[in-house]
C-alpha cells in the first residue's frame, strides 16, 4: 500500500522560496488552481532560460580567454559551477511541476476520477474557496491498494504479470493397444477372403484287428467368406495453422492414427458381422464351461475360472496362448492376497510382463469389466490387411480456394476365426453360492 499527501495552502501566492541541493531556490505553492500553477510553471521556465544563458555566458568568456591564451581565473570557474549548479535545479523543478499538471488535468475522460478532481472536491478544499485564510491547509490522503486487477484504477499492476505458459501441446492419454499384436498377421490383394471353417471334430481312432472294420471319424467344416472392412475418419485444418505451428500436424496426424488402431481395436474383440463391422473373436469364442470329468474346486475364484477355460482350449486341440481381460478385473485378481496378507500372484516391486498360468495376460479397456477370453490366438484366427494405416492430405467441395485442407487416415482389414473352439469366453466371477 502506499500514501502520499497533496498539501494546498491557501492564499495564492508564493512563499518564500528556499534553497535546495542543487543551490537553486526550492519554490513552495499555495493556490491548487490551473492558472496559478500554470502562471508558476512559466515563471520557473524564465528563470531556467535564464539561468541556461548566463552558464552560455561564462562559457563563451572561458573559451574566449583560453584562446588568447590567458589563465581561467579560480573566481571565473568557481561562477560557472555555481550556474550549472542553479541551471539544473531550475530544470528539475520545471520538469517536476509539469509532471505534476499532467496529473491533475491529464484525464482521459473515463469514469475514474484523478486526484487533482478528487482534492477539489473535499470539505476542506470548498471551505478554503470560499473564506481563504492564512494558515489554513487542505489535505487530501490517497491510498492505493496494489493489486492484480487490469482495470485502469489505482494500484492495478495486473496488466504486468507475464502467464507461465507450457510450451507445445498437452495430448490426451493414450490407450494400451495388444490385441492385434497377439493374432497371425496376414496380407490380401482382394477384397475377399474364403476359408474353411473347422466346427466339429469327432475323433473314433481305434486300434483294429486284422480284417476288421476301421472305425469312421467325423470333421465337420463350413465355408466362410470375410471381407475386408474399412476404418476411416478426418480432420479439417487451415493451410495457416499447418505452416505456423508444425506441431499440430504431427499431433493430428497421430491422434487419426490412435483412434484407427482404437477402433480397430473395439472390433477384434465386439465387431458383431453386420453392416460394415467385423466379426469379431468375442461373438463367435465357445461359452466358457467345466469339461466334463473334470472336478473344479470349490468355491471358484476367477484365476480358477482362466485355468479350467485353458483345459476347454487344449481339449479343442488348440492350446491357449493368452488371456485377455479389462484392467479392472485384472487388477482384482493381482490384488488377492492369502490368509497371511501375501499377494498370491501380485508382486507390487516386479516390472516383468503380467503373466497368469504360465500365459501373457492383456489388459484393455475393449473388453467390457466382468468378461474375459482366452485363447489359442495365433492359431486361431487372422488379420488380414489391404490397406496398411496411412494418412493422407487432400482438398473436398471448396476447400482448395478457402485454403483448407482435408487430413484424412484410413485402413482396410479383415478378420478370420479359424476355429471358434480356440477361444473361451465367460463371466470371470465365479457365481455366488447361497
């Protein structure tokens, strides 16, 4: 916070002048009116023109003499200190008191009012005006409190506070992607794929006597036909933006490419056939159930459940090599502990790759909480892709003459399940017994 005094003797007239540090008199005001000042600032102007010519003076006799070759004289010089002494007073005040009419007249017209208006408006001031007197004084206190306000007000240094601004772009997080990493991959030059689909295996081998009849076993298959599916979406942006901030095409370019593979993704796993949606792994996996012969222990916890799902995959005569499952439902299960308060399988200072019955456990946001596959992936079923994922920049409708252009990422792929017995899916918590 800070104060200051404006301090106004009545009268109007000057009083008697004193001496200041420069040596030049120190001239006090009486009168608070805009002729008055402006009367004293003038005559203050006077004195330093005068001043400022009497220093030319001296100055001229100085070089004059030392050009004839005389001596300066101790008393010469001793005059040209003191003139330039009083010549720089003068010109402090003058530069003082127009720094002070500003003040008071210098109003821009807005609603706030100066402290010269404020002073004329006081009790004191009006009271003066009206029956000056000798010794009477008006004050007006002026207290600002400094704050962070951008408004044109006392004590708002708002306007000078420089924001700690974070360079580049903040990007979204993103999503852990692995189901495509756990299928075969494969390549098409069509947009159609025909394969064989084993549904049914009925093994009689035997052994057999001579000349007896050799048992008959049945396979049974189904012709299916997939074809590749399109996955597509685009940003607009102005040729400016692209030019002036390079970042925004690197991040444009790479959110187009996450929210392929994020899609991609949801497909793999829930695409339900229909319209322009692949048939997923999840639709078409065998409903999870004891085998039997199998005594499964009691009660059930979810890693028993993923164990027994393994057997149901090794007895289709395709082995799993992973779970999937949401990272809700994994965590459960690394969080279990025994009746000792030991993780069973959770270790909170391991940093190797989340692995459950030997097997690599994937944990995505794709697959709803509560569900869970697993599978023989890489056997049983395939990615085939046409069109790798690509950006690619062009102009639509009147793009070219507004200066926009069009990003646009797009992939084209399909998906093959070889044989549905090769995955397993189910409620991962074990039902409730009453």
């Amino acid at each position: 916070m800070k104060t200051s005094t404006v301090a106004i003797m009545a009268g109007g007239r000057f009083t008697a002048p004193a001496m200041n540090y420069f040596g030049a008199p120190q001239i006090a005001f009486e009168a608070p009116n805009d002729q008055g000042i402006k009367a004293l600032a003038q005559e203050i102007k006077d004195e330093h023109k005068k001043a400022v010519d009497a220093v030319k003076a001296i100055a001229e006799d100085a070089l004059g003499k030392a050009k004839s070759g005389e001596d300066l004289t101790k008393s010469l010089k001793e005059q040209a200190d003191e003139a330039l002494l009083k010549m720089n007073g003068l010109a402090e005040q003058v530069a003082d008191i127009e720094q002070k009419i500003a003040r008071v007249n210098g109003g821009d017209g807005d609603d706030e009012k100066s402290y010269g208006s404020q002073f004329v408006e006081t009790d004191e001031f009006k009271a003066l005006s009206s029956a000056p007197r000798a010794g009477a004084a008006a004050n007006l206190h002026i207290k600002a409190d400094i704050t962070t306000a951008t408004t044109d007000t006392a004590g708002a240094v708002g306007a000078g506070i420089t924001p700690n601004r974070v360079p580049g772009v903040l990007g979204l997080p993103r999503m852990r992607l692995t189901v495509r990493a756990l299928l075969s991959p494969g390549r098409t030059d069509g947009p159609l794929i025909q394969y064989l689909q084993e549904t049914g295996f009925n093994n009689n081998a035997a052994m057999v006597a001579e000349g007896a009849l050799k048992p008959q076993s049945d396979i049974k298959l189904t012709d299916k036909d997939v074809s590749t599916k399109v996955i597509a979406h685009w940003f607009r942006a102005s040729k400016q933006i692209l030019s002036d901030f390079s970042q925004v095409r690197s991040m444009i370019d790479e959110r187009l490419l996450y929210g392929l593979a994020l899609k991609e993704e949801q497909q793999l796993l829930n695409g339900d056939g229909t319209g322009e949606n692949l048939h997923g792994i999840m639709p078409q996996a065998t409903e999870f159930e004891i085998p039997e012969g199998f005594v499964s222990p009691t009660p059930l916890t979810a890693i028993d459940i993923l164990r027994i799902a393994m057997l149901q995959a090794a007895l289709a005569e395709f082995p799993a090599t992973g779970h999937v499952l949401n990272p809700i439902d994994w965590a459960g299960i690394e969080t279990l502990k025994d009746g000792d308060g030991r993780y069973i399988i959770g270790n909170p200072q391991g940093t190797a790759q989340p692995t459950l019955w030997g097997l690599p456990v994937v944990d995505t946001q794709a697959m709803a909480v509560g569900q869970f596959l697993t599978g023989a992936f890489r056997l049983g079923a395939q990615i085939f892709d046409q069109w790798d994922s690509r950006i690619e920049v062009g102009f639509q409708n009147d793009d070219f003459v507004r200066n926009k252009v069009t990003i646009l990422a797009e992939e084209r792929l399909a998906l093959a399940v070889y044989r549905p017995e090769a995955f397993i899916t189910g409620d991962i918590n074990p039902p409730t017994t009453p």
